[in-house]
C-alpha cells in the first residue's frame, strides 16, 4: 500500500520553489545570518554527516553512543582552540562542555548555571526572596541575555558602551560588581560594532570578588583563534572567565544550529543540567534546554572539524580577513561614512560621519538600501539611547564570509556606487511618521504610548495595516523595499509598543491562511 498522497518529487520541486523567495544562502550577496564558507565539498560533507544521523536521537547517549563520541569531539576542538586545555587535576579547574542548538541556548544554559550557583550560596529565604540576582551586561550584549534574564528572573543591569567604540568601559563594568550579581557577561566581539570587551580588567576584577564571568563569543568565536593580526586575550586562557559561549554554525561553517558552551569546573557546569525521577516514565536527564535533541547539526559541526583541522579553519579565517580588509578600505574611502570604533574579527559597522558637513553625510540606512536595490544584503540597525542617556548611533552591519573574498571588488564597488547615490539625503524623521500614523489611527503621540501597555491581537493588526505592514485579511505582506523608514519607527516607537508590534507581525507571518491543504 502507498502511503504518500503527494509524489515526493513533487514536495522536493513546491519546496525548491518557495525558497525562490529567500536570500541567498550562498555566494556572498547577504552579509549577515549566514556564513558561507565557498567550499561546496564542505556543504556537501555537512549535508552527508546530518543524513547518516537523520534517525537518531540525540535525548540519550548511552542509547546512541555516537553522540556521546562526537559531542566529545567538537567540545574537545573547541576547548583546545578557546585555550581550556591544561587545567589541573582538580575538579573545579577542568574546562568541560555541551554541545547546543545555538547561540541562544549557550547564552541561556550559562545564566541558568550562574543563576543556581548564585543561590547555592545564599540562605534559601534571601534566595528566594524579593531580590533577584543581577545579570550584568553592556548595552551591546546579545538579545539572548535579555531573554535569559526574563526567563529565569533576574534583574538586567545594562552597563552604557562608549558611543565612539562600542565598548564598555572596564570600571563601568567593575562599578557594578555586588554580591547580588550572579553574572557579568562580556564579548568577543559584539556583534553590533565588533568591539572586544575589555575582558582581562574585569575578570581580574571578577576573580578577585568571586563574581563569574561569562564570554560571549558566539559571532565570532571560531574565527578570533585563527584571526592573522593579534588579538588580545579573551577566552579561557584568562583567569577569572568562567564560561565561553560559540556557534559552529557562524564560522564553524556548521548548518544551523550548533553552538558550544564552555564551563570551567565540572560542578558548576552540572547546574545547567535538569534531572528528574519524579514521574513514572523513564530518567530524565537533559544537558540543554531541550528533550529530544537532532544529531545532525553535531554530526555536520564534527564532520567540518574533522575535514577543516587548524590550518582550514586558519585558510577560512585568512580569506574573511582579507575581504574584510578590502571592505574596510573601500568605506574608509566613501565621504560621509565611517567605520565604528576598531573592530576585531570580521564584522564592521558603519555610520554617518558627523565630522563632515550634513550635505556630505551618508545615512547608513539610505546607504543599506541603495545598496540591497543593487543586489546585495546588507543589515540595518537602529540608533539607542543608553541608561546614561548617550545615544548610540544608527548603524548598518556587515558580517564578513571567507566567500566575500571572491565578490570584494564588486561589493565594494556597489558601497561607492549607493554612497555617491544617497550623499546629502536627511535621515528619515521617526518623529515625523509617528505622528502621521498617531494623527491616521485618530490620535496623538501620546495614544500610541498608552496602546503599547496592553494591546491585543486585533488592535496590534490594526496598527500594523496602517504601517503597510499588514494586507485587509490581516495576512502579513512583504516588508517594503526600503527598510529605513521601518527602522526609524523602530528607533522612535516606545520600545514595548515596537516590541509588541514585531511579535505580532512575525506571528502573523507563519499563521495558516483560511484554507489550509488537508485530506
């Protein structure tokens, strides 16, 4: 009896055709969410590793001992390049790992186990009392942590960067040590600017007052090891750091997701464990966030780890850095633009010039468009004002490939080319939209405020219609063309009705129409 309803060479073509509408993953046209590393033996080899793994699940180890082996291998890599190796004997100096499903449950795992640590220490009354431990991170510390904090209840302490560079600055950070926080988090690098944090100053700092320490190297962090200009240290090879987060599925070159969590000492790592016994089904015992767990992305990040070896991944690295060496030349030398700070690792941001004259300035979100019109991805990020009321500039991000190496010249022609085309064009005015949409919803700034306390499906769809955002079946559409207006709202919107907005539309996006395939 055949049991499939559809030809599976039918399923395969309609599958190949909806990703006609997706951007490239492939050839070096989007510089940001993917990591090609231009060799298609390396996709293929990936591809191989994750269908031979297809069947198994990753929930138990001792059932499926491969994964046990190659868990061990890719945390193995990664504790050797990350300079984890070494330790002694003892218990609470062994770096040991986990492999995740990315970097967000790297980043979640670590401020879980900070957390529990944090309260081991504590009588269970102030533990559990009102005062939640701190989480303390600079303004520019990946969302994750944001989401940690709000999952496992922490007070989010945002330490203000240095508008000019992008980094904390060590004593900001070190002037919020307490013993309150269960975690400092630094990175390596940022991801918004590609700022190193200043992470010996604070983990001597950290170590002194038995604070932990968390790197977050989850960008960049298979590249900084193999990066060919110095870098400072930053990983475990500094006393004081308690945990390393990086994705293999950055420039692992590793198909999504894959991540690494580093923690030094065995007994602190066990705290982001879950076990339980307490049921009438069989032990459970989960290392992540997740239950049943594929094994193909591990299979994938081990294959590569095992084909690349140091001098690979060293080629890999050398070629994103020379691409972005050849980027960083090209936007040094466009009026009216500037790189951010010194960024390490291959990522740039890039503003407005505020030195040269407003006639001669380039916005980067007008620039980030001319530049998408001529066939290139390019990442657009918004201003912020920090707690201390500095303000962080409007930016546009580039993630470097080792596969941008082969299309440079071109890329860098077509920077040249959208920056001679939008020179002199004023920022889009948020304030102004805001008003416009306030005074078509029949209302003032001030109504649009008080809507983002509680608005509801309906309400959100009704806001979002009038930003374009949304078609008359409340089905959402494409986002326009241009992005800078969209990031203008998003910079001048009060964040929780922006916020609020964005879970509607994204949930709007992969909701079922009225009629749905069955039968």
């Amino acid at each position: 009896m055949n049991l499939l309803r559809r030809d599976p060479a039918d399923i395969l073509a309609e599958i190949a055709a909806l990703r006609d509408a997706d951007a490239p993953t492939h050839g070096g046209r989007v510089l940001s969410y993917v990591y090609d590393s231009g060799v298609p033996e390396l996709d293929e080899l990936a591809a191989g590793a994750a269908r031979l793994m297809q069947p198994v699940n990753g929930l138990d180890p001792t059932t499926f001992p491969s994964v046990a082996a190659m868990e061990a291998g890719v945390v193995g890599f990664a504790r050797r390049v990350f300079h984890g190796e070494g330790a002694g004997p003892v218990s609470g100096e062994v770096v040991v790992g986990s492999v995740t499903s990315g970097g967000t449950e790297s980043c979640l795992l670590a401020v879980k186990a900070a957390r529990d640590a944090w309260r081991a220490t504590r009588p269970s009354g102030e533990a559990g009392g009102p005062l939640a431990p701190r989480l303390v991170v600079p303004t520019t510390a990946h969302a994750a942590f944001h989401k940690a904090a709000e999952y496992f209840g922490l007070r989010l302490d945002l330490v203000p960067v240095d508008p000019a560079d992008g980094a904390p600055r060590a004593a900001a950070v070190v002037d919020r040590l307490g013993d309150d926080v269960a975690l400092v988090v630094l990175s390596a690098p940022s991801y918004p600017f590609a700022a190193l944090d200043p992470i010996v100053e604070v983990a001597a700092a950290c170590a002194e007052r038995g604070v932990a320490l968390h790197v977050d190297a989850c960008i960049g962090g298979f590249a900084l090891p193999f990066w060919p200009e110095p870098v400072p240290p930053w990983d475990l090879r500094v006393p004081g750091v308690t945990s390393l987060s990086a994705d293999l599925h950055k420039y692992g070159y590793a198909p999504k997701g894959v991540s690494v969590l580093l923690t030094r000492g065995r007994d602190r790592q066990r705290r982001q464990y879950f076990a339980t016994t307490r049921w009438p089904g069989y032990p459970v015992v989960n290392p992540t966030m997740a239950g049943s767990r594929p094994a193909g992305p591990l299979a994938a990040a081990w294959a590569i780890v095992e084909a690349l070896g140091d001098s690979g991944f060293a080629e890999l690295t050398a070629r994103a850095a020379r691409a972005t060496s050849v980027l960083r030349g090209a936007i040094d030398g466009i009026e009216g633009l500037c790189v951010v700070g010194r960024p390490v690792g291959p990522l740039l941001a890039v503003a407005a010039d505020e030195a040269v004259d407003a006639d001669r300035r380039v916005d980067p979100h007008h620039w980030a468009d001319a530049v998408g019109a001529a066939g290139w991805q390019l990442q657009l990020q918004p201003g912020m004002t920090q707690p201390d009321g500095t303000r962080l500039p409007p930016t546009t991000h580039l993630t470097v490939t080792p596969v941008t190496e082969s299309v440079a010249a071109d890329l860098s022609g077509a920077l040249v080319a959208a920056a001679d085309a939008v020179r002199g064009v004023p920022p889009v005015d948020g304030a102004e939209l805001v008003a416009e949409l306030a005074a078509g919803l029949g209302g003032g700034p001030s109504a649009l405020a008080a809507a983002s306390a509680d608005l509801d499906s309906d309400a959100a769809a009704a806001l979002l219609a009038a930003l374009g955002l949304l078609g008359d079946s409340g089905a959402a559409v494409a986002l326009p063309a241009r992005l800078a207006p969209v990031l203008a709202l998003v910079e001048t919107l009060p964040g929780p009705l922006t916020e609020r907005l964005l879970v509607e539309l994204l949930a709007r996006v992969v909701e079922p129409g009225p009629a749905t395939r069955g039968g």
